[in-house]
C-alpha cells in the first residue's frame, strides 16, 4: 500500500499536464540568435507571430471578400491582441479565387495571449464572411499548427489507450488462462506510466530543474510526448510483467503455493529484469544532456518510468499483490498441469518387470539387482542385446 500511495503521490502533476509543439521559444535566450530575433519581433511585432486568414470563393466574388477581409483588419485595430505596427496587408492570387492576409499578434507562440488571439480571429472570419456565398476560410500559421496538431492528439489519444489496453488484457487473459492476471498487468501498467507522466510534468512544467538539467521551462510538455511515451512504455512493461508472472506460474504448475511460487519467480527473474533495467535506464539517461527539450522531456520519462517499474512495481507492488489474490490469482484457468511435459516415469523392462524408479547401476560383481532377479557381472552382457 505504500508502495501504490508513492506512485500515486507521483502521478498527481500529470493532472496539470499542459501540451505544447516545441518551437523557437523553447531554445534558450542566451544564445545571440535567439537574442537578436527577440529584438526584432519586439520592434516589428507583424514579422513575427503571425496568423495566415484564407478566404477562398468564386472568381466574381472577389470584391466581397476583399472588402470583408478590409472589415476583419479594422475590427483588430485597437485590440491588444494583435499587433499595430504596420497595416497588414490582402493579398490576391492570379486567378481571382484565393485572398490571403497575415494578422500579427505581439506574443510569442507559447504564450497563452497567442492562444487567444488566434481563438477570437477564427470567430471573427466567418463572421466578416456572412455577405459572401459559399466561401470557404481557415485560419493558419505557427500558433494554429501547434494548437491543432495538440488537439488532434488529445482527441486521438483515448483511441490509441483503449486499443493498448484492450489488446493488453487480452493476450494476457490468453496467455495466462487468467483474467487476475490481466486486470493486475493493465493495472500495474496504467499506474507505472501515469507515475512516468507525472514526474514528466514535475520536472519541466516547472523551473526548479533547470539548472539541474540545463534548459528554459516552458512550462509545457512536448505535445506528442505522452503518447508516445505510452505506448513504448506500455511495451517495455510488458515485457517485463510477462517474463516475471511466467516464472511464477511455472513454479505454481509444479504444485508450490501461492507464497513459494511468487518468492521463486522473483528471485529466478530478478537478475534479468534487473540488468536490463539498469541498461535502458542509462541509454535513456542520455539523452537527458542534449540541448533540444524535446529530447530531455523523452529521456527523462523513459528512465523514470523504466526505473519505477522495475523497482517499485516489479519488487514491491506485483509480488505482494499476487500473495494477497492467493489462489484467485490463475482463475478461471487454474494451474492443472494440462499441456506440460510429463515427468520422467518407470520404464517397463524386457519381460514386462517394471524398472526401478531411479537411475540404475549394475553391481560390479554377479549380485541380485534391487528387485531380487539374478544379474550379469558389470563386464558382461545384458540378455537380448548383442555386444558391439
């Protein structure tokens, strides 16, 4: 139990996770290019975070769109969510169909007034383009790629769990003839990833690890990070949880108890699962030192998440949650013996005698064998065989 309150304590700041495309706001303001661009975007706020509008409709409605696109600019005036430095200005494609025109706004893309500019300007396109039959508009640019390339991924991603998590409980209800098995291995899967997120937003939607790693907080999370970080974790787990409940149960299978099969399957299993552990926990460590955040936020997660599952989970939580279902732990399919090897039995010998149990050794003299019939001496022949 405390064990699971830990991991559970860690995945509370996953809650707060905020998702974000990293982009040139991540890289840090002490490197001089980084430094010059921020001064030019603060002396011409237009050339820097823009929104791409689009308006595309027939050739002889030309006019109207231009003159609803003149109305959208001049609603913008005044508002500070957009910048005032220049007049922006519509431009016409040769053919009479397509109007396009750059709204600036003064905040970099990863500040949430960028957000909100972008939000209130989709509002007001389709709005100015009310006079303007059949006209289709959309709104682009940096703020608009990230914020829907991050939405399509939240929409998606309770799509790509279930199907894990579907696919995971199955195969292990097949596996194992279990379906305590299978709940226990999403379980303990779901709880060792929201641990990983947790730690994920802990570290860098904060500051306090900056200096420890070397990096600007943004004080978001790389918006395709937690997918995939599932799914690769997910797989890595399940390594791990099959290679360990299989060596319980082929303990149980051989008529140990509940307590005797799990205590063996660990320690059988521990050095394995240990040094691989200790590898991938260092390859991920790695990339922790490179100087894109994208690539620290990956190994950070992998390597806590690796190290959570294969310390705490795997030592503490697993084990002592096989020993509490007790017998429950194989039901329905129980650990009947059905389909393992049989053991060596007794030999039937030439006559129709059955052989002794154990291994046996011809007596070096002519004596009685151990069940009383006369036998040859060692160097001699055994009947019905013909010396080579």
């Amino acid at each position: 139990m405390v064990s699971i309150g830990a991991l559970l304590l860690l995945a509370l700041p996953a809650l707060d996770m905020k998702l974000k495309q990293p982009g040139q706001d991540d890289l840090s303001r002490d490197i001089p290019v980084v430094q010059a661009t921020d001064r030019l975007t603060y002396a011409f706020p237009s050339e820097g975070t823009v929104h791409k509008v689009a308006v595309r409709a027939r050739a002889g409605q030309a006019g109207q769109v231009e003159a609803a696109l003149r109305g959208l600019i001049a609603r913008t005036e005044g508002n500070r969510l957009f910048a005032h430095d220049q007049t922006p200005v519509i431009r016409e494609s040769a053919d009479h169909r397509v109007h396009t025109v750059d709204v600036g706004t003064p905040y970099p893309p990863k500040n949430p007034k960028a957000t909100e500019s972008l939000k209130v300007l989709r509002g007001w396109v389709p709005q100015a383009l009310d006079e303007v039959p059949d006209a289709e508009s959309a709104v682009g640019g940096a703020v608009a790629q990230g914020a829907d390339f991050t939405a399509h991924l939240e929409e998606r991603m309770p799509w790509v769990v279930g199907f894990v998590l579907l696919l995971t409980f199955g195969t292990m209800a097949v596996i194992f003839r279990s379906l305590a098995v299978a709940v226990s291995a999403v379980l303990l899967n779901l709880l060792s990833a929201a641990a990983s997120f947790g730690v994920l937003v802990a570290v860098f939607q904060h500051s306090w690890a900056e200096g420890l790693l070397d990096f600007d907080s943004s004080g978001t999370v790389v918006s395709w990070l937690p997918l995939f970080l599932f799914v690769v974790l997910f797989g890595l787990s399940m390594d791990y949880h099959v290679f360990v409940v299989s060596r319980i149960r082929e303990t149980a299978l051989d008529g140990a108890s509940v307590r005797d099969s799990v205590r063996e399957g660990i320690v059988r299993s521990a050095g394995v699962v240990t040094s691989a552990a200790i590898v991938m926990v260092a390859v991920f460590s790695i990339f922790g030192t490179l100087n894109a955040v994208e690539f620290k936020q990956l190994g950070v997660g992998l390597a806590a998440a690796i190290l959570l599952d294969a310390v705490v989970i795997r030592i503490f939580v697993l084990p002592a949650l096989m020993t509490a279902l007790g017998p429950w732990n194989w039901w329905p399919g129980g650990t009947s013996q059905t389909g393992r090897r049989p053991s060596a039995g007794p030999v039937p010998a030439e006559g129709g005698a059955d052989a002794p149990a154990g291994p046996y050794a011809p007596s070096p003299v002519t004596g009685a064998a151990p069940d009383g019939a006369a036998t040859r001496a060692s160097h001699g022949d055994a009947p019905g065989h013909r010396r080579r």
